[in-house]
C-alpha cells in the first residue's frame, strides 16, 4: 500500500500565508473605527415638505454638512400627527447618524395617548427657534380684525372650517384656546388635518377652508404676495423687525398667547463621546450668521438653548400642555377617546385569549398523544404570520382594506367556505371599525384610499 507523502512546507506556502494575512487585515479592520461620523446622517422631520419645520431642517442639513464633511440627509417622515417621525427618531440606532427635528407635538402626542413616546425618549442636542400661532384668513375674506370674525362665529349657524397641522396638534390647539378665551365652545370649530402649513394655505387659497392657523413665517411667502392676511399673532409682543405691523391677539383684546417650537434630538442611548461632536457642531451651525440670517428673512424667531437648558424647557412645555390638553376647556377637541394603541392592545389579549382557551379545550391536542397537532401549530403559526402583516401593511393600506384581505385569508386557510369566509369578514371588519374608530374614536389607518 502506498502511503502519500505529507505535504512540505513549500506546498503550504501559497495557501496558508495569504489566507493568514487577509485574516489579520480582517481582525485589524474589524478592531479600528472610523472616527464619528464617517457616513451620510439623516435628519427626520416629521412633517412636509415646504412647510416650516421642513424648511428650517433643510437649512440646519446644509450648514451641518460643511461643518461635518459628511452628507445630511432630510427625510420627511410624516403621518401620525407627528408620530411617525418622532417614533422613528426615538428608536432608531443610538449612533449619532439619526437626528430628529423635534417639534412641540412631542410634548403633546403621549398625553393624546397616540404613543407611548414622549421628551425623555430624546437625548436634547439644540434648540434652535420658539414660534408663537397667527391667525390668516383669504385676502378677499369679509373678517379684518379678529373682532369681526368672532361675530361671525358666534352669529354663522355653520362652523368655522380650520386647518393648519395634524387634529390635535399645536396650531389647532392654539385656535380651540382663543375659542375657549372668547367664551365658545371649541367643539364648534371644525378643524380639517392637514400634513403642515404649505398644504393648509393650498386648500385656504382654494376656498376650501375658512382659515389658517400657524406661525407667521409659513405664511411668509402668501403673505407676501398679497394673497392672505393676517389677523393676529398670538404672542405677548408683537414679532419684529420682520412682522411689526402684525397686532397681538391681546392687542385686540383677547388674553390668549400660545406658540410652538424646533429643536434637534436623538435617541436618549446615543452614548456621550457621539453627542460631544454633535453638540458644538450644530451650536456653531445656530449661532453661525448664515443660519440666523435666514431665521431672520423668514421671519423664524431664532433661539438658542444647549442641552441642559433644552431639557429644562422640554419638560416645562411638557407640564403646561399636559395640563392644557386634559382641562375640561379641551375635551371638545379630543376627537380620540382612546389612543392609537389601543387597537393593538385588545387585539393582543383577545389572540392570548383565544390561544389560552385553545389549549385548556385541547382543541390543539390530538386525543390519543395529548401534544399539539400538526395542523393546530401550522395554522397558530399562520396566525401570527398574518398579525405580522397587518402590522405592516395596516398603514399604507388602510384598515378596513388590510383587515378585510387577511381576515378572509385567514379563514379560507382554516378550512371555512368561501361564501361562509365572505360574509363573516364583511360583518366583523365593518363591526369592528366602527366600534373603535366611531364608538371610542381611536384613531385607526385610513390608508391611500381613506379607509
């Protein structure tokens, strides 16, 4: 028997020395970082295009590039009245490459109960600008002072139609505030969601709306052109130089102010050594004078807080508006009962449920093992899978269209006749949107076709 012979050294050679080295290029490129940042950062601003948040997030992007030397990317990630955007901001990588612009819904949206996040789901990196509401109505409107549109609303038998930011949000927070300041009942204003201001002056300039509330510069531009006029500004002074002929609310008589504001966070375990270099870098970004000198041809009132200082604010705005939002003045504009979580919440105890009482019954057992059947688990598992796509697709899709599909899936694959499949989900899914969204008004995905 021939025995081969062991391989020498030289045959080695070949294969074990660059395989040798590229594992050492491997360990030593894994063992060094690159210094923070080295890659594009996204900036999350939760509302849309064109209005002011986005506009003021646009300006930080660009500066903060210079001064980094890394992209900046602007995201608009809008919905929720502000959820999303602040959702996605609070739980993204605590890396320092997701910024959020923070706006004042964060102090608001929790007590709403539409989520669970809140100011101390942010680590506080700069306030940049404090906005106090406006008032703007048509150029041709009949109403020139606030007096005469107070006698049209408390004279017109039809409500006044409002919109300039989410229902719920700060504009409209604002004007259901001067109704309960004139003695009406905020309940009668009719406010109409909207993704921002740009959107809200579009449908006030087609007629489609009564008026607009929100901060003068994001009506700079309709302004400007002669196209709306401004009622009043709901600040204890008025706003100068570049809005002086723009009279208080309390000017006009009516003891009434509420604004809002723009910061940047991220999320609150982005570690310190990360937030060391955002911070001076985005204070030289505010205080530079090309950023105040476009605060200032906008007609943003520019401010600055570092993060401590931020924090502070935080945390009072967030005491105010708490006890703002559930005074008895205010519960006409609640149009939510219960949150958004609510749904999800229900639904998860009623699948333990159902599951629980699966298993005591044995229906998932087999009678001779007593251990769970092949079948029960395939369609258990089934179960979840379809709970998992709702959760994705109940968004984009809407409600009544991502339940209705999945629901009659759902019973085709246990089994269940068609016509029997059909007929059970066109009575449950209506049954149970109406039961949430109409009965304890939680706000539920209405998706591209409003459903």
């Amino acid at each position: 028997m021939s025995r081969r012979a062991p391989a020498s050294p030289e045959g080695k050679g070949p294969l074990v020395w660059p395989l040798a080295g590229l594992l050492l290029l491997t360990v030593l490129g894994c063992s060094s970082q690159g210094s923070f940042p080295d890659r594009p950062i996204f900036l999350l601003c939760p509302w849309g295009a064109g209005g002011g948040t986005d506009r003021v997030s646009r300006q930080v992007a660009a500066l903060l590039e210079q001064d980094l030397g890394v992209n900046v990317n602007v995201i608009n990630a809008t919905g929720g009245q502000g959820v999303t955007g602040h959702s996605r901001g609070a739980l993204a990588r605590p890396d320092g490459y997701t910024m959020t612009m923070m706006t004042v819904e964060l102090n608001m949206l929790h007590w709403r109960g539409l989520t669970t996040v809140g100011p101390e789901s942010f680590a506080p990196i700069v306030l940049l600008n404090r906005d106090a509401a406006a008032l703007f109505v048509r150029a041709d409107a009949p109403w020139t002072t606030l007096e005469e549109l107070e006698e049209h609303i408390k004279t017109s038998p039809e409500p006044l139609k409002a919109s300039g930011t989410a229902q719920g949000g700060i504009w409209h927070l604002a004007l259901a505030g001067w109704y309960a300041a004139m003695g009406e009942d905020p309940g009668r204003l009719r406010w109409l969601s909207s993704q921002g201001a740009a959107s809200s002056m579009t449908e006030l300039l087609a007629g489609t709306i009564d008026v607009v509330c929100c901060s003068l510069p994001e009506a700079t531009v309709q302004m400007s052109s002669g196209k709306v006029r401004c009622l009043g500004v709901m600040s204890p002074e008025r706003v100068t130089p570049r809005f002086p002929d723009v009279p208080t609310f309390e000017e006009q008589g009516y003891d009434w102010s509420l604004g809002g504001w723009r910061g940047i966070g991220v999320p609150r375990d982005t570690p310190q050594e990360i937030r060391d270099v955002l911070v001076p870098a985005l204070e030289r970004v505010v205080r530079s004078a090309e950023f105040q000198d476009f605060m200032g041809r906008q007609g943003f009132d520019w401010r600055y807080e570092g993060p401590d200082p931020f924090r502070a604010s935080l945390d009072r705005a967030d005491e105010s508006l708490g006890t703002l939002i559930r005074s008895d003045a205010f519960e006409a504009i609640r149009t939510t009962r219960f949150g958004a979580m609510v749904y999800p919440t229900v639904l998860g105890v009623a699948c333990a449920g159902v599951l629980a009482g699966l298993l005591l019954t044995g229906t998932l057992r087999r009678e001779e093992t007593r251990r769970p059947s092949r079948n029960g688990w395939i369609h258990f598992l089934e179960g979840i899978g379809f709970i998992v796509l709702f959760i994705l697709l109940v968004r984009p899709v809407g409600f009544v269209l991502t339940a209705g599909i999945l629901l009659g899936l759902f019973f085709w694959r246990l089994g269940v006749t068609p016509w029997r499949a059909v007929a059970t989900t066109a009575i449950l899914v209506p049954a149970t949107y109406l039961l949430f969204h109409a009965l304890l008004r939680v706000d539920l995905p209405r998706g591209l076709l409003g459903w």
